[in-house]
C-alpha cells in the first residue's frame, strides 16, 4: 500500500511539473504571437518606423521561449523555425523602406505559420490569410482580412485559407 501511494504521488508531481512547463512554454509562445501580430499590424497600416520596433521586440520574443521542455519532434521544428524567425525579425527592422519590410515578413510568416500548425500553442483561434497579388501568406488575430503586403493600398485583399482552434 505504500508503495502504491508513493508511485502515486511521484506521477502527481511529474504531471504537475510537466503541466507547468506546459503552461510556461505555451504562454511564451503566445508572447511570441502577439508579438508577430503587432509586426502585422504595423505592416497593414503602413507604419515602417513601427514595423521596425515590433519587428526587435518579436526577436527578443523568440529568445525567451522555453524550449527544452518540448517533445523531441516539436523541439527540433522550433530550433529551425526560430532561426527563420528570428533571421526575418532582424532582416525586417534593417528593411529602409516598408517594400523591404514586407518582403521579409514573407519568410517571417511561413515560419510562424509552420510552428503554429505544428505545436499548437496558441490560446486563441488563428486565421491564416492569403493574398494572391502578393502570393504570400500570414497569421492573423481576426477573420477579417488585413493585408500586410499592400497595407493600405488593398487592406482587405485576400481571403482565409485556414483556421487554427485555440488548444
């Protein structure tokens, strides 16, 4: 009997730790998305000197994920996926001009759409948006369409080609 309420106990504490852990990572990977729809945003409003800010703070974002305490198989998608990620951050805060910027956040979004599909952190139905002008996609917070690659020359270009469930 007692070792049955020991091994009870060590399994309680383990599904504790890992629900934890769990919840640390998914909240700093949550972080990192609101992060990369500010980026988005900025974009869609055609606000490059904001766009350039947000684009350091997503950075910064993907250093403070929590990684180790993912499965292998996601582990290794978000040690490729962060390196895109953080690579098109950088890239888009250099951009001179909003051109520039636009065409880093294509790879930026690829990335966070990737790890979004696959390790289904987020805490909030995500739209995955397409605009066939720019043949790119993104992530967006909202259903209605916000163009990031043409901002305000066609802000509602594109349609949603995907929805991601909350977890």
């Amino acid at each position: 009997m007692k070792k049955i309420m020991i091994m009870v106990a060590l399994i309680a504490i383990a599904t504790t730790k890992l629900t934890f852990a769990q919840s640390k990572t998914g909240a700093a990977f949550n972080q990192l998305l609101m992060a990369y729809f500010d980026v988005k945003n900025a974009l869609a409003t055609d606000k490059k000197d904001i766009a350039t800010e947000k684009a350091k703070a997503l950075s910064v974002k993907v250093d403070a994920i929590p990684h180790q305490d993912l499965p292998a198989a996601q582990h290794m998608l978000w040690m490729e996926q962060a390196k895109i990620i953080k690579l098109k951050a950088t890239e888009l805060a250099a951009g001179k001009d909003i051109k520039s910027q636009r065409k880093s956040f294509e790879g930026l979004s690829s990335a966070m759409i990737k790890t979004v599909r696959n390790i289904k952190f987020n805490n909030a139905t995500v739209y995955v948006q397409h605009c066939p002008m720019a043949r790119a996609s993104w992530l967006n917070e909202k259903e209605n369409v916000e163009n990031p690659y043409y901002g305000s020359m066609m802000f509602d270009c594109g349609d949603v080609t995907e929805t991601i469930k909350s977890k």
